[in-house]
C-alpha cells in the first residue's frame, strides 16, 4: 500500500469511529433538554380551572415550558398526593386541607402562600324568575319548592363547607338540609344549575362569571362564613426546578390580571 492509500486509509478509519461518538455527544443535550422541560404538574382547586387554564398556556409562550393541570375538589386531592400522587404544586380552596397536608409533612411549608380570594354566591338558571335577598332567615326552602339545592358535598368539598356555614349563620340550613344535592366538586354542583337540573345552587362568585347560563341570585354576606381563601405550596416530594418557576409566576401582574379577570381577589 502507497505511503498516500495508507494516509487516506487511516482517515476513513477515524472519521468513522467519530461518528459513533458524535452522535453520543448530540444525544446528552437531548436528553438534558428533556428533563428540563418537564412539564409542572398543578393538583387545584377546580374552582380555579378557567383562570389556570389561561395562565398556563400564557406562562408556556413566555417561557416555553409547560405545566399539566388537574382539578378536583381540594379534599381530593390532598388525599391524592397522600397516595403518592405525583403533584408538583397544590392550589386548595381552603386552609383546612392544605393544613392537613403540611400535617403530614406533604408540602414543603417555605413554599407556602396564600394566594387568593373569593366570594360565596346563590345562583339559579339564568331564566329563573327566582327574587331572594340573603338574609337572616330568608326564604330559601321556600324558593326551592319540590326542587334540590345543588352544592358542594358540605362533609368534605371546601365551597359545600363555606356553603353550610352561610346558611347556618344565616338561620336557614335546618330548613334545606334534606334537600341538599351534594356534589363532588363545585364545577359539579354549577353544572347542575346550569343544566336545569336544580332550580337553586351555592357556589363561588368566579364560577358563577364563568357559567352564561347561570345568574347571580345574590351574595352571601362575607361575615356569614370563613373567608374564602386559596393557598399554595410546592409538595414535598417535587423534584421539578420550574415548580418554583411557576409559583412564582402566580403572583405576577400578568397572572393577577387573569386572576381578577375571573372574579378573583388577589391577595398581597
């Protein structure tokens, strides 16, 4: 072999053990890349549904990343992540079951803050002639008929348990207990109304401005019940570094824009 065909020879021959090796050094950048656009997975309230909606896909074409979203009620899901669900964020409609869960060391507790506001609200099809001002002993049952008031379940669903304190308060719940439909979340409960189903319903005010085929009655008094708030924190077992990412991109003016644009109160 010429002293040229052995030079050639001997190129070739690197050139195709290179490749392999390439290859293996595009391939790790990949597989980084991957891990970090791992998606936050949020466990919320599903009275927060319309508002995160919006606000994940916003935060997504500013940043690129991606959050997955799952809504159920806020005792749900704190059951959920007690079973090892894999959540990143919750988002509670109350204190009660994000307390639980910091009980249980299932939240990282530096993370935690509250977030939101919200109002307590009696709806009725928007069609409905139904004329009631709440107050002390209003005519609820009355207004009801042979018809059921659709809530959230009120042994457990944050919105049932506001709801039951209301209408405690307020003198009426020992009249309309027995014709309670208890749903298993709140979006549950105002589809009910929605659909007809029920002639009355309690929900949160942002539910009610999320449904056009529903209609505010009127507002519960704030000092009929606990104030309506919404906590948040990162779950303890999270490894996902754009949790604090997203969190963080909760309390920003653009997310506190939709937030209000839904009903919501922003709490400082």
């Amino acid at each position: 072999m010429t002293k040229l065909a052995r030079t050639f020879a001997s190129f070739f021959a690197m050139a195709f053990l290179a490749i392999p090796l390439a290859n293996a050094q595009d391939a790790r950048p990949a597989e980084n890349a991957a891990v970090a656009t791992k998606p936050v997975v949020v466990f919320a309230a599903a009275s927060l549904k319309n508002a995160l909606d919006t606000i994940a896909k916003d935060w997504e074409a500013k940043t690129g990343k991606k959050a997955t979203l799952s809504f159920a009620a806020s005792s749900a899901i704190a059951k959920q992540i007690e079973s090892g669900a894999p959540a990143d964020l919750f988002i509670s409609a109350d204190l009660k079951w994000m307390d639980w869960v910091a009980e249980r060391k299932l939240i990282d507790d530096a993370s935690r803050k509250t977030l939101l506001g919200n109002t307590l609200v009696l709806i009725a099809p928007a069609e409905s002639t139904v004329n009631l001002k709440i107050e002390k002993g209003f005519k609820l049952a009355e207004a009801l008929g042979e018809g059921r008031l659709a809530m959230g379940d009120p042994k457990s669903v944050p919105a049932g348990i506001y709801g039951q304190a209301a209408l405690t308060s307020l003198g009426v719940w020992d009249q309309v207990s027995a014709k309670v439909a208890g749903a298993e979340n709140v979006r549950v409960a105002l589809t009910y109304v929605a659909r007809g189903e029920t002639p009355l319903g309690v929900v949160y005010g942002t539910d009610a401005k999320s449904e056009p085929k529903v209609k505010v009655v009127d507002i519960f008094p704030a000092d009929s019940h606990q104030p309506i708030v919404y906590p948040v924190a990162i779950t303890a077992s999270s490894t996902n570094a754009d949790a604090k990412a997203f969190l963080a991109y909760l309390s920003t003016p653009e997310a506190a824009k939709v937030f209000e644009g839904q009903g919501f109160t922003v709490l400082k």
